[in-house]
C-alpha cells in the first residue's frame, strides 16, 4: 500500500478533510487515477456535509482501488512528503522520457543555451509544486535574536547600504539609495531619463561603487560621451561667456568636431577615464556583444562580480517583458518580469534602477509659447502595474532643454517623499543637470 493510500485513511479516521489543503496536496500529484479519484470524492463528500468526512466504507462503496488502512501511525507531515517525492519523481521521468527528447529536437542543435533554460524553468516548475513546507512563517521569538543582531550590523554599516543621490535635497527627502531596493524613473520619450540615469550612474561611481547598466536603446559611444560630459561638468571642466559651469560639449563629441584646446582636454579625459572614478562602471550597450536581453542573464551577471547597482534603460528592453506567462493574462509576462526583478534585486542586496516611459497630456505653454514644466504621474505609464508597486520610489522626469530647466520629483514614495519636487539646472549638451540653488563647487578630479 502506497503513502497516498495511508494519508487517505488518516484523513478518513481523523475527519480531517482539511489537512489535504493544509499540506498541500492537488490531485495532480496522485500516482493513479485510482488515487485522483478517491481525492476527488473524499474532498466532494466534504463540500456537500460542512466539512466532514466520509467514513472509510462508503469510500470503499464509491472507489474501487481504496484500500483502507486503520489507525495509521504516521505523521501528516511524513506522509505528505512522500507523496510529493513520488510525484516529482514521477514528473521528472515524464519529462526526461517524452519532453525532453522532443525539446532537444527543436531547439538543442540550434540554441543549446535556450534548451538549457527552458530545462531549467520546467525542472523549477516541477520543484515549486511538489515544494514541502512545514512552517508558514517565523516566530517573534525565532525573529528577536537575528533582529537585534541585524540592527548591531546596521549601526556600524555593516548591512544594507546607502547611497548618496546626486541630489542633497533628493537625498535629504528619501535618504538616498538603499541596496535591495528598486527604484523607477518615469518620463515621456526625449524628455532626458537617460541624462538623468547617467548622472545617478556618475554619482554612484564617484561613490566607489560598482555598477552594471543595461543600455537597450543607446550605443556605448552616444552613452560615454553624455558621461564624459556629465562628469566633466561635475568637475566645472569649462567656463562659458555667461560665467556658467560647464562640461565638454556632447554634440561635438559625437560628431567629432572638437576645437582644438578643448579636443586636448577630451584626449586627456579620455586617457584618464579608467582612473577617475573609486567605483567600476560595467556597461551593456546597443547592439554591443556584451548585451544580454534576460532576467536570467542579468541574475547569472550578478553573481559573477561585486555589483552594487544595475541599471536597466529601459525596462521593456528586457525580452521577459514580452515572454510567456503562466496565468496567460494579458500584460501576465511584464507583470512576472516586474516580479522577478524585484527578487533578483533582493537576493543580491544591490540598488536596482529602471527606467520606463510616460505619455503625458499636451503640454501647457505660458504667454510667451513657451512650455511649462510637468512631471508625469502613474496613471499615465502604459506598463504593468506590478512594476510601478515593486519601486520603492517612483521618480518622474521633465526638462525643457530650450528654456535649461528640468524638475524630477517623487510620484510614490514607500518610505515618504511623495509629492516632493526638486527644479533642476539643465543643460544636456554640456552634461549640466544639477539643483538650482548651487554650493560651494566640488573640487576636480582631472588635473587641468
């Protein structure tokens, strides 16, 4: 007599319906449909007499293959495991027998490393449904030890970290960046979210530390020239007839049309770059060899080096998004990718950075035709709502680069901010993008 056989007549003896639910067991892991069809009465009986039982002879009236055993000695939990053994064993053998040699067919001679992952996926499958789980949650006084300990840890920094946005009011508002935490930047296309990206990214490098950018819209020599210009301005590398701060003009850059002093500096920048900041810049750009399209390839990117922030630009650049879902909902797979992100993020305690685009109302203009600043809401972001809630700051985006103003401000905040605007100084071109109200200037990093 097998163990699904022994947890029916416990359950039978116990009137103990429930304890079918509680531990898990579906009719998808029975062996027989003997099994299934016994499961399926005893549960039936159960919804038609408020919960209880039937007694073990009119099972054996309505079930042919039950056999009762009397006053079974094993534990629920005992019993319920070997069942979910015997089913994983089971649905691994159907799918090494038939799925498998199929599969390889189709994709093994082709793309080995897609078969790999969707063999993967399945075997994980099978392990979350015959997953055993003899506790739902832990104790205050499981919890108390390891709280207090975690707590020593975080006074001395030794924990969570914290970085610095590039920002001192932004900063002030949310305390800046914390690793295991997501964070979402929101704004209509052309507007500057990759600008402001790349000056989160240069601040987080001056910080010292390491980090991975996924940059599915932008080549790596358009991006590094717009940070060049953004670190470069940071330093105040150059000084227009207006007295204003700058740093090496973007647009030269990218059409290799530099005056010659400020081409020597450019040269001298570059040369430079590997030096100049404490953290390491691990970049992925458009159409680049390096690029990786997938939740899996960014987690497997994590595990290989000393990331401490990614940055994904922008999100719908990630082949997930478009991908199979399990519910087969609409929107079912940027809803799971949303979900997934939000894990991987977690599991490595690294700060993790999206961006995404807004559709916002025709734009109000003042008297003068010029168009007024407005940071776009939520509701206006055609994504899934999952990755909207997984950010613990949604940030939105606007800038009027004719006028050289920008606004960022915190459209949600899981930890306070909401509501809270900061206008910027903006001059793209020149890599500016900083408070209106201006401190004492940083001291610079290149030695001109």
């Amino acid at each position: 007599m097998h163990e699904a056989q022994l947890l029916f007549s416990k359950v039978i003896d116990n009137n103990d319906v429930q304890a079918l639910t509680r531990f898990g067991i579906t009719e998808r892991m029975l062996p027989t449909e003997g099994d299934r069809q016994v499961f399926r009465f005893i549960n039936d009986y159960a919804a038609q007499n408020r919960g209880q039982a039937p007694s073990y002879a009119v099972v054996s009236d309505n079930c042919p293959d039950f056999v009762y055993a009397p006053q079974v000695g094993d534990s629920y939990e005992y019993l319920t495991r070997k069942v979910k053994e015997q089913s994983a064993m089971l649905e691994f053998v159907e799918l090494a027998e038939n799925e498998i040699p199929k599969k390889y067919e189709e994709l093994g001679f082709k793309d080995i490393f897609s078969f790999f992952e969707w063999l993967q996926s399945e075997v994980e499958s099978i392990k979350i449904r015959t997953n055993v789980r003899e506790k739902i949650g832990r104790t205050l006084e499981e919890i108390k030890s390891e709280f207090l300990a975690e707590y020593k840890k975080r006074e001395v920094g030794k924990s969570f970290k914290r970085w610095d946005t590039p920002f001192p009011r932004l900063t002030s508002e949310i305390s800046g960046w914390f690793s295991g935490d997501v964070y979402g930047i929101i704004g209509e296309s052309g507007r500057g979210k990759t600008y402001l990206a790349i000056k989160i990214v240069d601040s987080l490098l001056r910080q010292g530390a390491n980090v991975l950018v996924k940059s599915f819209e932008v080549k790596e020599y358009v991006w590094i020239s717009r940070l060049i210009s953004v670190a470069t301005a940071n330093d105040e590398l150059l000084t227009d007839e207006l007295g204003r701060k700058l740093g090496l003009p973007n647009k030269r850059i990218l059409s290799g049309n530099l005056d010659d002093e400020i081409r020597d500096k450019f040269v001298e920048v570059v040369e430079l770059l590997d030096e100049y900041y404490p953290g390491q810049l691990y970049f992925q750009g458009k159409s680049s060899s390096e690029l990786t399209r997938t939740l899996d390839d960014l987690e497997r990117e994590l595990l290989q080096g000393e990331i401490d922030a990614v940055f994904i630009d922008p999100f719908y650049g990630l082949n997930d998004v478009y991908g199979k879902n399990v519910n087969k909902t609409t929107g079912g797979a940027a809803e799971q990718a949303a979900s997934r992100f939000e894990q991987i993020i977690g599991d490595n305690d690294v700060v993790g950075f999206y961006t995404v685009q807004a559709s916002v109302e025709k734009k109000k203009r003042d008297d003068e035709g010029n168009r007024e600043l407005k940071l776009p809401t939520r509701d206006q972001v055609k994504t899934s709502m999952r990755l909207l809630d997984i950010a613990t700051n949604l940030i939105g985006f606007d800038s009027v680069e004719k006028e050289g103003i920008a606004m960022v401000g915190i459209e949600k905040g899981r930890n306070g901010g909401e509501d809270f605007t900061l206008e910027l100084t903006a001059l793209f071109d020149y890599g500016v993008l900083k408070e209106m109200e201006t401190g004492e200037a940083e001291a610079s990093h290149f030695d001109f």
